[in-house]
C-alpha cells in the first residue's frame, strides 16, 4: 500500500470497502478498556489535583519547566515521530533517533507506535467516509449530530472496542525490529514518562511535595494537553478552519492551534500533501515541527526531507 497516495482509493471507497480494516479484540478488550478509561481519566483526575494546588500554593518555576520539557518532548515524540516520520516516512534518519522519537512519542501515553500509525494511516485512506477511525462528520445532521460527531471525534472513538488491522496499515512496522522492540516495551515508556519529571522534581526540590507536584505537572497535566491537542487535529479541524487546498475529506486549517499542536493543525495542508515533512506552508504558519525538522536537516541529522513544489501547490489550490 502506498501510504502517501491514498486519495485516489477513496473516490469508490463506500463500493470497496475493505470488511478487514479491523481485527476481532474479544481476547483484548480487557486490556484495552483499561487502557482507554486510564489514558483519559488519570490525567484528568491531575489536571483537576494540578490546578487546586496551584490555586493554594502557586506553581514552582520547577514544576512548569517539567512541564514545558516534557510537553516538548511527547508531543514532538508524536507529531515528527508517530505522524511525519513513522505514519508518512517525509524524510528518513538514523536508527537511534527514530528510536528516540518512537519513545518520546509512547511517553505521550496514546497508544504504542504501531496502533497510532495504523490508525493514522486508516484516517488518511478513508478520511471523513465509514471506515475513518475518528470523523465527525459521520454522527447525523444538525446541532445535535455535529455535538455528537465533535464529542466522538475527539474522545469517543478512543472507547471503541474496535482495532485496527495494523498487519494491513502498517505492515512495515513490524518487520522493523527497533520500531517493534520500542512497541513491545510501551508500557515502560508511558511510565518513564511520568516517573522521570516526579523523580527530577523531587532531587531538585528535596521534598516529596515536589516528587508528587512534578508527577502532576511533568506527568499527568503534560500527558492531558498533548491528548487534548492531538485529539483537536482530529475533530475541531475536520470542522473548523478554512480549506485552501483541494482534498477529499472536510480538513481544515486552524491558526489557533498552531501552537499548541506544534504545527500539525494545519491540517487541511497535510491532507492535500500528506508526504510534506512541513505542514506550515506560508512564512506566517507556524510549524514549530516543521521548523526543528529543518535544524535537523541543517546538522545532518535527517535527510531525504520531502518538501511540496510551487506547482503542486498551485495545482490543488480551491482558488
């Protein structure tokens, strides 16, 4: 399957689609209820722990740096390595950074890399159609189908006891040995990262109140905000925002969230080019990953860094 040209396969998806997207989960489902309710509810539960505690006592320049490093890190973990490296392969680079970025991306608590990929690959292929892992525009019309689609979109899907088929959407994944070896141990990660910033704010501090604030903030508020702003790309972007570029899907691209996403709501020009390493295509579109893919390249540490030219663009502007 080619993953950065799927388009074409979606103007007869409804007619051919494939019955095998997805895997019988019956011996999983335990597994993967815990899972998704732990992934939602516990940074939930610290963020809520977080912000009373900071209403008392203020927040430490320590526990917001924790914060501001470690959100830096799992969310760049998922936007350059779960969704621009691994889902799309726009550049290529060494062994041990691919690895550092499938760890950073597993910290972020979203599922293992080969599950994330095979979602994202299986949004692209059928994006806004039945088989998209997380549209919402497949949720009824009016007020009360948009709420429900927005609701899905963003968290709804999550507890679906449904898998996608990652021997069918990401077959190359496990054939790769370092990818599959950083999968097998996920768990590890997703406790690394949270044990890391509780065990560096408590040597800092030398107290058990800033082991337990550094959990909070490095660990449980980081993990809510890279959910919450992956999870927007999903749903306020298939909604809100304005449409450039020519795609069979409803994305969109969202100023608002360019930060916070650190780039990825642009999210109607990922669609149009899905192989581009940038996604801020215009000086004014900040692409904070785009921009540290394009240090990398500067120190040779990535290469073969896929860019869009002038006349593919023109080409599938809407005007």
């Amino acid at each position: 399957m080619n993953i950065n040209n799927v388009e074409p396969a979606k103007q007869s998806v409804v007619a051919h689609y494939q019955p095998k997207i997805t895997i019988d989960s019956s011996s999983l489902s335990t597994l993967y209820r815990i899972h998704a309710y732990g992934i939602v509810v516990l940074p939930i539960i610290g963020l809520i722990t977080a912000v009373l505690l900071a209403l008392n006592f203020g927040i430490s320049p320590i526990d917001f740096s924790l914060f501001l490093i470690l959100w830096l890190l799992s969310g760049l973990g998922i936007e350059v390595g779960f969704h621009r490296y691994l889902s799309h392969r726009s550049f290529q680079t060494s062994t041990p950074i691919r690895v550092l970025l499938a760890i950073f991306g597993s910290m972020a608590g979203q599922g293992p890399p080969i599950y994330w990929v095979a979602n994202h690959r299986r949004h692209h292929q059928y994006s806004d159609v039945i088989g998209d892992t997380h549209s919402p525009h497949l949720h009824g019309q009016g007020f009360w189908g948009r709420i429900q689609g927005l609701w899905y979109a963003h968290f709804g899907w999550i507890f679906d006891l449904e898998l996608t088929n990652t021997y069918l959407f990401a077959k190359d994944l496990l054939r790769d040995g370092a990818i599959a070896k950083v999968n097998q141990y996920y768990y590890v990660w997703v406790f690394l990262g949270l044990a890391l910033p509780a065990v560096v704010g408590g040597i800092l501090t030398g107290s058990i109140i800033g082991l337990f604030t550094g959990f909070l903030w490095g660990g449980l508020v980081r993990m809510f905000v890279v959910h919450q702003t992956t999870y927007a790309v999903n749903s306020i972007c298939h909604l809100y925002g304005n449409r450039p570029f020519k795609s069979l899907d409803q994305s969109t691209n969202n100023f608002w969230l360019a930060i916070p996403t650190l780039g990825g709501s642009w999210h109607n020009n990922h669609h149009a080019f899905p192989d581009s390493a940038i996604n801020g295509l215009k000086w004014w579109q900040v692409d904070l990953s785009g921009w540290l893919l394009k240090a990398m390249k500067t120190l040779g540490l990535i290469w073969d860094v896929k860019t869009i030219s002038l006349e593919r663009i023109e080409a599938k502007k809407t005007a």
